[in-house]
C-alpha cells in the first residue's frame, strides 16, 4: 500500500504557516535561497515570515524529507525480505 503526503501541506500543518507561503518557501529553498536573503528580499513571497519562521520552515521541510527517505529504505528493505 502507497500513500502520498504533500510537504506543503506537511509543513503548513506542523508550522501553521499559510500554504500559498510555503508553497513559495519550499520553493525558494529547493533553489538554494539561504534564510536570511529570504526573510530580507523575499517577503512577499512567504507573508513577511522572519528569519526564525523561515528557519522553523525549513526545518520542518528537512523532517519531512528525511521520513521520506526512511520510507523508501522500508519499502527496499520489506521488498528484500519478501
């Protein structure tokens, strides 16, 4: 069985954080944007989050890539046992 979890929504919902921001937050990160050039010229993007609201976004975005890497391991490693 396969499921899918969306890391917006993932983040929003662990953060509280609008999804149109996060949407753009991840966005930014996945292009290599550092905290501080966000919080500072790129506001209008994320709702004016600062720097330790982008910094709890991006952490929450690294836990979420992290179980998804612990789900593929499982599904490689279940598929070895079977």
């Amino acid at each position: 069985m396969e499921y899918y979890i969306d890391p917006i929504a993932f983040v929003a919902q662990k953060s509280g954080f609008e999804s149109r921001y996060v949407k753009n937050l991840l966005g930014l990160l996945d292009e290599g944007a550092t905290i501080p050039f966000i919080s500072r010229y790129r506001k209008e993007m994320t709702g004016s989050m600062d720097e330790v609201q982008v910094g709890l976004g991006l952490e929450i975005y690294e836990q979420f890539k992290e179980l998804e890497k612990r789900k593929k391991y499982w599904k490689v490693s279940n598929n070895k046992i079977n």
